[in-house]
C-alpha cells in the first residue's frame, strides 16, 4: 500500500529538518575537501537487511532451529538482487545554477541541483556544507533535483560551499555520493538612505546640476542685468524692463558637475559590544549611499580604501561607477594579514584636483589622522564622516571597565578636536539612520579646501 501524499510530505520536511542542522554543523567545521567515494557502497536500508540476516543465522546455528534460516534468506535474497542488479545508473554527476550571481544583503539566493543519470535512482539525501556568508533557509528534495533557497549574511565576496548528495538506488538498498561546488558570489551592502549632496566651493569646469555663483547657462535666475546687443530675446525680464524703461535681461547662475572621492578606513573593523554592528560593515554601507546620491546627479565619484593593501578607483560616473567601486572592496576583509604600522601614501591620480573627499571612518586608529592630513596637504576639501561603532561594553558596577570607557570616548574626542582645529569638518553618522541627517549641515555653506 502506498504511503500517500502526506508522509512524502513529511519525509521530505525530515530531509529538510536534517539538511539545515547538518548545513549549520558543516559551516562551523569548515568546508569539505575529501571528495566523496566514486563507488556505490551499502545504504541504511541494506546495513538493516544485513543485520537481521546475520543475526538470524547467527541464532539457527546457536540454537539448531532450521527454521530461523528462513528469516535469514528473505534479506539475504535481496541483498544478492541489489548486488547484481543492472538498473543502477553507471554515470551519475550533479550540476548546479545559482540565480543570482550579485545580489544585496538579506536578499534570498536561489540554488537548483539537478542530478543527471543514465539508469534508474531512487530517493535523494543532500548534505549541505555553506561558506560564512549565507545561511540556509528552506530546502525542496524533488525526483532529480534539490532547491536550495539561501540567504546573504553579509557583504562580500563569499564562497558558497559546496553540496553533497546522497543517491539511492531504485530500490534504496545502495548508495552513491556526488557532489557540486556552488562557486562564488558577490554580496553587495545594503546602503544608506542618502540625498543630499554638498559640493565645495571650487568646481571643475563640466556642466552639471549644482548651481554656482558664476554667471552662467542654467536654469536658476540670480538677478537681472541690462541688455548687451545680440543676445536672446527671450531672455528678456519684462517686469524689470516695465519699471527701469531699460531692457533688462535675466541672469542665470552656472550648473557645474562636482567630483568625490570616497575614502574608507579599512584599517581595523570593531563590533560594537550593544548592537552587533561592525564598523567597516556601516562605513561600506554609508559610503554606498553617498556615492549613489552623486551618481544620481551625474557627478563623478572615485574611491581609495586604507587599510592593507590599499585599494583605489579613479573617478567615473554612470551606473557601472556604482559597481566597480563596491567590486573593488569587496575583499578588504581578507586584507588583514596585510596590515602595516605605517599609514599608506595616496596616489595623486586617485584625488582629482578641488574633488571633494569623505572620509568614513570610525576614528579608532591613529593612522587615519596622518591619512586624513596627507589629504588636507594636497588642497582637497575634506570631509569626515564618523560611524561610531566598537564601543566597549561595561559591565555595572565595575570601575575599571568605566574608566577604561571613559578614556575610549576621550580619545574620539581628542581626534575630533585634532580634524576640526584644522578646519576639518566632522559628520557624526548613526548606523540606521538616513545619512542625511549627519550631511544636512553641511549644506550651510560650501567646503572649502587648500592651494594645491
């Protein structure tokens, strides 16, 4: 009699059950590197058969009893057939399609496996061994293929793992294991809400969407002038005409396209104790909304990354800009056996000249200051943003922990202290928070920076 729908049902929520606890125990033993066993070899199913077997013969010579051998030949007899039978599948490999190679953090990863044969297979058994940047959330176990549903943890260039599936015979006596490597994906951070754009106060000579002082071609009236022969009619102010009795023409400010260079402090990446955040995790994120904002309005953007071996991108505008600087940092976090004593040295070609450079950083490394100075000396406006994270946690009641405490927001102090009196402004950025909250004073006026 057949089982019917529900206890497939519930033997394939079983399998399902056991592929996440076995994923989440793989994970945190590392990933497989012995490959699996070419051959079939006795299943669950066979090993019980052989049991009973053994232990019946076992019994009828014990106690001289004919008719336990007859218990004994039922399994015995199937195990023969399994071992001669010529339905098995003789070539029997697994391919995978992982959809979508480049996704965002918290987006759900789909992983179908399909497994190919030229013979009969009898149910499916996957095992799942998954890289530290995603977990394992739903399983579907089909006739000739596994669904897997992932989720991405955390931005980064990740290794997925791999998945090894047990393949039955028809008749589930025997077993063979193939395995496929799911490859690598790219994990992009989930940015900060962010609109606005300040711009310094000197611009490079490219027609874009930030008004200026200059008398120019845009579209935002500053004042009215009196009218010079040959030029547009159309331009003509009829109210200040009415009332001067002079022909007035209307004065437009210029539209300029502005340059930033997004700087990220790598050098050290601390987890605040209260909420789990990472620093370099909120300083990738709050930069990538800073850097869409330009882009949105065609301004051009370039990054360089401290902190090991030091990462930098030319600026570029468009869409593809976004990417290629999210592509280029993607594996600072496999940088630290890179670390220095000493702050690396910028390449001029990396900051364009009046290029307005942010500076994220969670002020926790002396280093960034003598960055941050090397940026200032090349007459680039600068600003810092701060992403306060890594504080300590303390327990209560203990002094020590207190002080200590007290000297780490002192500190922070003193290096903020050190940027402003250098005319460096600092933006305090709170994880969560739209970006623009921590920018909006700088809208007051323009940034300016030093003679280059």
């Amino acid at each position: 009699m057949s089982p019917g729908p529900a206890a497939d049902h519930r033997r394939a929520e079983r399998a399902a059950a056991r592929l996440v606890a076995r994923s989440t125990s793989a994970t945190l033993a590392g990933l497989p590197t012995t490959p699996p066993s070419p051959h079939w070899r006795p299943g669950e199913r066979a090993l019980r058969l052989l049991t009973v077997a053994t232990v019946a013969a076992v019994a009828a010579l014990a106690t001289g009893h004919p008719w336990l051998l007859a218990l004994a030949a039922g399994p015995a007899v199937l195990l023969v057939l399994a071992g001669t039978g010529n339905d098995r599948p003789s070539r029997l490999d697994a391919e995978n399609t992982v959809t979508p190679r480049r996704c965002l953090e918290g987006e759900p990863i789909t992983v179908r496996i399909t497994v190919r044969h030229d013979g009969r297979i009898g149910r499916l058994d996957p095992t799942a061994a998954l890289g530290p940047g995603v977990t394992l959330t739903a399983v579907t176990v089909g006739t000739n293929e596994v669904d897997l549903v992932l989720r991405a943890e955390r931005w980064g260039r990740w290794t997925l793992g791999s998945v090894d599936i047990e393949v039955y015979d028809a008749g589930g006596l025997t077993r063979r294991t193939v395995r496929t490597d799911l490859g690598t994906m790219d994990v992009f951070p989930e940015p900060s809400a962010a609109r606005l754009t300040p711009i310094p106060v000197r611009l490079p000579e490219r027609i874009g969407e930030h008004t200026t002082a200059h008398e120019g071609t845009g579209v935002e009236v500053v004042g009215v002038r009196p009218y010079v022969p040959g030029e547009r009619q159309r331009r003509i102010h009829w109210p200040s005409t009415t009332r001067r009795d002079a022909v007035q023409i209307n004065q437009f400010a210029a539209e300029r396209a502005a340059d930033a260079v997004v700087l990220l402090d790598t050098l050290a990446d601390f987890r605040d104790a209260a909420t789990g955040r990472s620093s370099l995790d909120e300083t990738l994120r709050a930069a990538t909304g800073l850097t869409r904002a330009y882009l949105r309005r065609h301004d051009r953007v370039g990054l360089v990354a401290v902190g090991g071996k030091l990462r930098w991108l030319t600026a570029g505008s468009g869409e593809r800009q976004s990417y290629r600087m999210v592509e280029s940092v993607l594996e600072v976090r496999q940088d630290r056996g890179h670390r220095g004593l000493l702050a690396p040295r910028l390449p001029v070609a990396a900051l364009p000249r009046h290029a307005l450079v942010y500076a994220f950083t969670p002020l926790a490394d002396q280093r960034i200051l003598d960055v941050l100075g090397r940026v200032r000396d090349l007459g680039n406006p600068l600003v810092v943003v701060e992403i306060p994270a890594g504080e300590p946690a303390v327990e209560p009641g203990d002094e020590i922990d207190a002080v200590a405490l007290r000297l780490w927001h002192a500190e922070r102090e003193a290096m903020r202290s050190a940027l402003r009196a250098r005319g460096i402004p600092v933006a305090r950025h709170t994880p969560g928070e739209a970006l623009d909250l921590a920018l909006a004073p700088l809208l007051r006026r323009r940034i300016g920076g030093g003679a280059r």
